[in-house]
C-alpha cells in the first residue's frame, strides 16, 4: 500500500467516524415529547408536578428523573433515560417506570 492509498483509508475512516458520532449525538439530544406512544404509555410528563395523581398513585412528590436509577444526566436540565433510548429526558420529569436511585 503507498503513502496515499493508506493516508486517504485513514482519513476516511477517520470522516466516517465523525459522521456516525454526529449522527448519535443528534438522536441523543432530540427530546422526548409527552405525547410521544411510548412516553404517554408510562405517564411521561416533563414536570413531574403535572403527573395525573389519581392514574399514577404511586408518584410520590419528591420524585423526579433526576432521582431515578434510570436517569444519566445532569440534576438540571436533562440527561440519557434507559427507558427513551436515543431522547432526552427532563430531569425534572416522571414516569410510572420511575426506581429510586439506591
Ligand atoms: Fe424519568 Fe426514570 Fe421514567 Fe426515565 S424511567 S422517564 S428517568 S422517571
């Protein structure tokens, strides 16, 4: 293999790379929308305060996604779910799949 064929398979490998990553991390910032199936399935509300109390009568007040096991992602703002793979949650949020952090 000569100089050029080997440096333009690098650098193609190293775009493809770049091009995947870019794709991942744009999926990885789309945010879940309540009325999303899955999301309305489990109660997903963006303010947990909104959750409908009497349907879900296990959402206790101080639950949030920021307290969840399932929740990776900042206290505020939002983070990764392992529920709504490839969308944000609302740390902030809730949904009836909620685990409390150990
Ligand atoms: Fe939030 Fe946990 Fe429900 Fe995911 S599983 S949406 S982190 S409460």
């Amino acid at each position: 293999m000569n100089i050029n064929r080997r440096t333009f398979i690098i650098h193609s490998l190293i775009g493809s790379t770049a091009l995947a990553t870019a794709g991942l991390s744009c999926a990885q910032t789309a945010k879940l929308a309540e009325n999303d199936p899955q999301a309305a399935a489990l109660g997903y509300k963006e303010n947990a305060t909104k959750v409908d109390k009497a349907k879900y009568p296990n959402y206790a007040a101080d639950q949030s996604c920021a307290g969840c096991q399932l929740y990776q992602g900042p206290t505020t703002g939002a983070g990764k779910c392992a529920i709504f793979q490839g969308k944000l949650v609302a740390s902030t949020g809730w949904c009836s799949a909620y685990a409390k952090k150990a």
